[in-house]
C-alpha cells in the first residue's frame, strides 16, 4: 500500500477528532444527570433508561434516512456535519424547557436522529485523508467521540453543578463543534465513490458469508457496549453504597469514575487501531471481546469491594469495551463487493444500535429485581456470541491463503 505523505492529514485529524469530542458529548448529557430528571418528573427505572434508549433509536433512524436519501453524497461533508451537529445541540438544549418526560422523550430522539450526520461522516471524512494508518486514524475517531460521551459526567463531577450546566456545556460544545468543521475541513485526496443505499443490494450483502459473521460479531460487541456505557455509574453507585453499609454513596466521585470509565475507551480505540494495522483486525477483535466479557462476570464477583478495586475493573473494562468497534466497519468494507458497501454498512450499523435498545432495558430490570451485583453478567452472551463468530470469519478468510501455499511445490 503506498504510504500518505501529506503533513495536512494530521491537523484534519485532529480537526474532526476535537470536532467529533464536542459533538458527540449530546449522547449521555441526559443520562448525566438522570437521577435530577427522576426526581423531577417523577420517573420508574424503566422509564429513566428510556431517555438514554430512545438516543439509539433517533439514531438507526437517522443513519437509515440518511442513507436511504443518499444525503451524504449530495450534501457536502463538513455542511451536513456541521448541520446535523447545530439541530441536535439545539434539540438537547431544549429538554431544559421540556414540560414534562413525553416532550423530553422526543427531544432525546431528536437529538439521536441527528448524531447520524456527526458521528458516520466523520469516519469517513477522515478516511479521505488516510490510506495507510487508516486503522489508526479511524481509532482516534472513535476515541474521540468516545472521550466526548464521557464529558457530561466530568462536569457533573464538577461540586456545585447541576442539570443546566451539564445539559448546556454539551449543547454549547456540539455548536462549535459545528463552527469547526464548517470553517476548518475541506475533502482530502482519497474521497469515496458515491455507493448509495439500495434495497437491491440487501440481498447481496446477505449472501456474503464474511459479512454475516463479522455482523454477528459486531452485534455481539454491540450488546454489551451501551448498556455497560448506560448503566456503569449506577453500577458503582450502588457497589459503594454496599461497601460503606448504605451510609455514602459520593455521587461526585461516582461521575467522575464514571468519566473516567468511559473516557478512557478513547485510548483503547487507538491502541486498537494501532494493533490491528499491524496484528490483524479478528485478532484484536478476539482480544478485546475476551477482557470485556471477563471483566462482565467479574464485576459481580467484586462488587462491593473498595473502590479503587472495582474503579481498576471498570477502567480496564472500558478501555478494551470499545477498542474494537472501529475494526468492524472496516471487516465489512474488504468483504462485500464494491457496489454494496454502503448498504452494508448501513444495515450493520442499524441493526447493531437497534440490538443495544435490548440490553439497555434488560440490565436495569434485572438489579431493580435481584440487586446491582449480578445485572451485568447477562451481557457476557454478547462478547462469548462474538468470539464464535470472529473466529469463524478468521479461519475462513485464512483458508484461501492456506490452500495457495499447500498448492505451491515443496
């Protein structure tokens, strides 16, 4: 592969990854602050984690209304960045007047729906720029907007901070975010040929084997991903309100474990996309879903521990929960012929952020039932369904380079 040379692919990159940082921290600036939103409107558990769930499906359909439409081919990049960024700031700020959980409920939608012109296009407006290293650019993306998740909680951590700091700073982050790349990206050298959504490719992606397994990999990853993400603070809440006999439950310094959980995902996506350049995409894939479904049954064994024990698990947890996610799309793109690829990359996407609505609702009804120590456990089924099907799709496209090099004379 012919190496990059261009010294402006490192500031563009570092353009989006700051830009995606901002934009993205509208995911969770309502789970941030989920327990005030409880105690105002009067929520159920259930109720709470649908604030956070309807986020994903706002996305899946904004992802399938954009591809359908074919918007990211006929709509310049850093324009419907910058556009899908700006409304879905506005749509988070405006839960601040929301007059009660319904209205709030389709403002949350409104700002997922949204995050589907912030987060896909970024991917791919940094691959414009990267042939070589794409694997390691593509990871600081997902760093950085897994950083940028992490930021309501680091300002809620903040003493004395309540609902409309948390709420605002994301909306006003996401605005710049939007200043940024309208003013600050232009196209790099590499862009994509248009391959626009098609019903009748469905079909052919389907039929490529490669990609059902690295799918059913993803979706693996994918269940445990955001409910881990969603339900880590209330997790370490209650394991320190057991470790002190129910008499402190130090809410700032559960945000900013929480932060830190969750932020430092951002460095486990460039350590994997640095490992798999150069090791191999199903094999960082394999390492990556065996820590984070150990760390899955772990943390009921250690809850109620000290703190800094069940923090150095969750840490780790974090780190290794998302250093895979890049490499997926990229399995996808070298499996299914050209002409489908961004069909099938749609189809991975939705039904992956369709799949986490599940676990998202699962996790919390399970500790409302039998307690926090265990919720997590059922989301090990996701990584274990994932190294099946990651190992399969490894053996079978080793098998091809196999049969060529026992075919060759001794």
């Amino acid at each position: 592969m012919e190496v990059d040379t261009s010294t402006t692919r490192w500031r563009v990159l570092a353009l989006l990854g700051f830009a995606e940082l901002l934009g993205m921290s509208l995911w969770f600036s309502a789970s941030a602050v989920t327990p005030q939103l409880r105690s105002i409107w009067g929520l159920t558990t259930s109720e709470a984690a649908w604030l956070t769930t309807i986020v994903q499906l706002g996305f899946v359909c904004g992802t399938a209304v954009a591809a359908i439409l074919n918007l990211p081919d006929l709509i310049p990049a850093a324009t419907f960045f910058g556009a899908g960024a700006l409304l879905g700031a506005g749509a988070n700020a405006a839960i601040l007047a929301a007059p009660g959980y319904r209205s709030a409920l389709a403002l949350r939608f409104a700002t997922g729906f949204c995050l589907a012109a912030v987060y896909p296009p970024a991917m791919k407006m940094t691959a414009t720029w990267f042939r070589s290293q794409r694997g390691l650019a593509i990871g600081v993306i997902v760093g950085a907007l897994t950083v940028g998740k992490a930021v309501p909680y680091l300002v809620r951590a903040i003493p004395h901070v309540g609902l409309r700091p948390v709420v605002l700073t994301s909306s006003i982050g996401a605005a710049i975010a939007a200043l940024l790349v309208s003013v600050g990206y232009r196209e790099g050298p590499y862009p994509f040929a248009s391959r626009p959504f098609s019903w009748r490719h469905v079909g052919d992606v389907v039929r490529v084997r490669e990609w059902r397994l690295a799918t059913a990999s993803y979706l693996g990853h994918m269940f445990e991903l955001y409910a881990f993400w969603t339900w880590i603070p209330a997790f370490l809440s209650a394991s320190v309100a057991v470790a002190s006999g129910g008499s402190l439950r130090a809410p700032r310094v559960i945000s900013l474990l929480a932060f830190t959980t969750i932020a430092i995902g951002g460095a486990g996506s460039v350590w994997g996309g640095l490992f798999a350049d150069r090791r191999g995409r199903e094999r960082l894939v394999s390492i990556s879903l065996v820590m984070s479904g150990s760390c899955c049954l772990l943390s009921g064994v250690l809850f109620g521990r000290p703190i800094w024990i069940l923090g150095a698990l969750a840490m780790t947890w974090g780190f290794f929960v998302i250093a895979d996610s890049a490499q997926f799309s990229t399995l996808v793109t070298e499996s299914v012929p050209p002409h489908a690829v961004g069909t099938a990359l749609t189809v991975q996407t939705s039904l992956g952020f369709l799949l986490t609505m599940l676990p998202m609702q699962v996790v919390p009804l399970i500790a409302q039932r039998t307690g926090w120590r265990w919720a997590f456990a059922v989301l090990a089924l996701g990584p274990v369904a994932g190294i099946a099907a990651i190992r399969k799709l490894a053996a079978l496209r080793a098998a091809p380079s196999e049969k060529a090099n026992l075919s060759r004379p001794a």
